[in-house]
C-alpha cells in the first residue's frame, strides 16, 4: 500500500495554479504533477509549495 502525499479528498479539488489542470502524486521527488502544462510542484513536509514559481517541468529532475 502507497501512502498519499495529500489527502485524497483534498487532491480531488486541487487545480494547477498555472493553467488549471488536474493534479496526480508523484512519490520521488514528492511533487504534484499536472497532467495538462507538466508544471510539477514540490511537496516539502507534506505541505505541496503551490506557487508557480517554485514549479519545475515534469521532465525536469
């Protein structure tokens, strides 16, 4: 069993503050990832850094 990075619930109502797209968890790095743009945004300490700023490119490492 994996464990969430953010609660389920709160994920399903989560958007890309960039474009506005669907968010998914990625384990390693811990990111959340949009599926529309790509941008990928750091989760520190279990609290996802929602700026897009701070977002790399999913094919970044």
């Amino acid at each position: 069993m994996t464990k969430n990075l953010i609660d389920p619930d709160l994920l399903a109502i989560m958007q890309c503050p960039d474009c506005g797209g669907e968010l998914s968890e990625r384990a390693e790095p811990p990111a959340l990832v949009c599926a529309d743009c790509g941008l990928q945004y750091p989760v520190r300490d279990g609290i996802p850094v929602m700026l897009v700023d701070e977002a790399t490119k999913a094919t970044e490492s």
